[in-house]
C-alpha cells in the first residue's frame, strides 16, 4: 500500500486568501522616502513621496491615479472639541449602519471637516437661534451662502453662528464622509517595481484670520515620516495613458505637480527604450529653487530618452513667461509633430493653466495650419476622437 504524505505547508498555502485592496479596503503602504523638491527661497513645498507596494499585488500604468484616505489635522480637532466643550471619548454613531466611533476619533479620520455645504448650514440652522444664519440659509440669500461657504470649515460655522443648542451626536450627523484624495501617480513599475511614488504641493492660506491647510497635502509635508504607513489604492484612469504604440511622439505639459505623470510616461519610455520621440514643457516661478526633478529631467535628456526639454520659470523675467508662451514659440514645429502623429497631454490646473494650454493649441494649429479658428478647433476635436488630446486636470 502507498503511504501518502501530507505537506503541512501546502494544506497552510491553499488555505491562504489573497486580500484585494480597494478603495474600501486600502492597503496600509509604508513610507520609504519624502522629501521637498523644491530648494531655499521657494514659496513652495512640494513634496516626492515614495511608497512600497511589496505584499499588495497592486499594480498600475503611467496615468494611472492613486487615493490616499488622509486623516484631519489633530490640532483642527482638539480645536473644535474646546470650543463645543465636547467629550473627546463620546461615542458617537457614524454611519447609517450604526456604526460608531470616540468622538475624537471620529472626527480625525472619518468626517470632512474643512468642507463646508449649502446642506450643512441649512440644517445647523435648526440648531440655533442666531439671526445671521437664519438669514443666510433663506433661499433669496443663496448667493451670499455660496461665498460664505467657499473656504471656510466646521470651526468657522460653529464660532460664527453660536450659541448652538446642539449634542455632538447632531452636529457629526450634517457632515460628510471623508474623501479618498486622488494623485497622479509619478512613477513608472517599470523603473521601480513594487513602489508608486507622488508629488505633492503643500496647500496652505489664510483667510478670515486663519491659517488653513490642505487636508491630505499637509498631512503629507509635516506629519508623514519615512517608515509611517499611508492607506492607499490604485484608481485607473482609462482617459489618460501612452500611446499604444511605442513610436509615437508624445507632446507634455505639465506645470508645477503637473509633471507628475509625466516623469511616469517618461520613467516608462526609458526601460521599454521606444522609438517615439517625447517634449515635455515644464513650468514654475523661480528656476533656482522650483525646478521640479531637474537633475532627473535633463539627464533623460542626455540619454536621449526626453527629445526635447522646454522651461517657463514666470518669476525670473519682468515679464511673466508660462509654458503657453513656450509653445507659441515653438509653434511651427509643435504643429509638425502633431501633423506627423503625436499625441499631445496636459496635466494640471483647470480653471486657467489647462484652459490657456487648450487656446494656445487653438491658435497654433490655426497659424501653422493656415486655418480659420472654427476649422482649427476642429482639427483639436477630432485629434481628441482619436485620443491623441489628453488632459489629466483639476
């Protein structure tokens, strides 16, 4: 008779379940570096974030987003309990399943707290007797609700509309679930397996007295350590990728972070070694001290790798010079490569870089193409149909 023998190690192997990370499940990545790129004298902060991925069988593409589920700023907390006089240790329901959590808690890693809606203040007006909110929150007011809401946070309502006949219970059942706060992720697996790394501005400005910071952006400037662990995921971007063939020219613009996915295109480009050639249109304030990745930049174009190199620093002239200035220079021959093919992106800004990036392409195509403006915007619709316009903005 055959003895079979029983491999413990197998029988612990097959009982194995492999975890999928997710938006709702994210994986807790460790810090293996940030750092500030820019130099001395910058009124920036940008930070290089970079992240393992090891034992989360993530997986991503240049273009590709991550989200990160920050928490809020401990002092903003402990701020809004002195000023309620609230137990931080309450236990409070969260959610309509019943969840619940420590007030305190609650407050840090669950709610928004620095966002403020029409819907919040029209309900916190229940909660109290003070006229000005009685009158902001009246439907021929609804202007004026807008811009008081634009900018300002939880502790602002509750310091400006007291006093509050309200338990903490009440107050946390007007606020929303925080967010995830999405990157563009600004590496390529290619070039760094099991890492994504980021670039991250640091949000802060003050208005009405006080100083405020970004939720996610600041966690990660001043209390993200090397060795902390972040919870994150992958959000694919099905909109914004390389060129299926690798002998496309790609155009890039992408000012201040929005060189983030292309430092991914171009990471990607050298180890693949395609044949397409790539220009990248680079812009901040001050060259000395916010050239983003420079040293990486102008070696990939020694090594052939990035084609061309073009740099708009605003506050280095009298006249102020954006990357939309560097491409009406290099008009003639931005509307050959795109004549021969290319694909063009940019990432960054919506309200005006990417607008003034979208004109500026306008106006190329119709000097270079000898074109009405109407056939110029044409020939922009139809490069977009063909997915060789891509735009990563926000």
């Amino acid at each position: 008779m055959q003895t079979t023998v029983i491999n413990s190690e197998n029988i612990k192997q097959s009982k194995k379940v492999t975890t999928t990370f997710s938006r709702t499940n994210p994986f807790q990545a460790k810090v293996l570096k940030n750092i500030n790129l820019n130099g001395v004298g910058s009124s920036k902060e940008t930070r290089h974030i970079e992240l393992s991925l090891k034992g989360s069988d993530l997986s991503y593409i240049p273009g590709d987003a991550l989200g990160i589920l920050p928490s809020n700023d401990p002092e903003l907390v402990v701020s809004l309990l002195e000023e309620m006089k609230w137990d931080a240790e309450m236990v409070v329901t969260i959610n309509k399943q019943g969840d619940t959590l420590p007030l305190k808690e609650a407050l840090t890693t669950y709610f928004e707290i620095t966002l403020l809606t029409k819907k919040i203040l029209q309900q916190a007006a229940a909660f109290t007797e003070n006229e000005e909110l009685q009158k902001l929150v009246l439907i021929e007011n609804t202007d004026q609700l807008k811009e008081y809401c634009y900018g300002r946070d939880l502790l602002d309502l509750l310091r400006d509309f007291g006093p509050w006949k309200v338990t903490a219970q009440e107050i946390v059942s007007l606020l929303r679930k925080m967010t995830p706060r999405l990157y563009s992720i600004a590496s390529s697996m290619a070039a760094h397996p099991e890492e994504v790394h980021l670039t991250i501005g640091a949000v802060r400005y003050t208005t009405d007295g006080r100083d405020r910071k970004g939720v996610c952006s600041v966690l990660v400037a001043e209390r993200l350590q090397e060795g902390d662990t972040l919870p994150i995921f992958i959000q694919p971007n099905k909109h914004f990728h390389l060129p299926e063939s690798g002998d496309s020219d790609i155009i890039m613009v992408g000012p201040g972070t929005g060189i983030a996915p292309f430092r991914s295109f171009i990471e990607e480009r050298a180890v693949t070694k395609e044949n397409g050639r790539s220009w990248l249109f680079f812009g901040d304030q001050y060259s000395a001290s916010d050239f983003l990745y420079q040293d990486e930049l102008e070696q990939f174009q020694r090594d052939g790798v990035l084609t061309r190199l073009e740099t708009a620093f605003s506050r280095d002239t009298e006249r102020k010079v954006y990357v939309q200035h560097k491409m009406l220079e290099n008009s003639q021959e931005l509307f050959q490569w795109l004549e021969n093919g290319a694909c063009f992106y940019v990432c960054g800004d919506k309200q005006r870089m990417a607008k003034d990036v979208h004109n500026t392409l306008i106006d190329v195509i119709e000097k270079e193409g000898a074109m009405t403006h109407e056939a110029a915007e044409a020939y922009l619709n139809d490069i977009q149909k063909q997915g060789r316009y891509q735009r990563d903005v926000y």
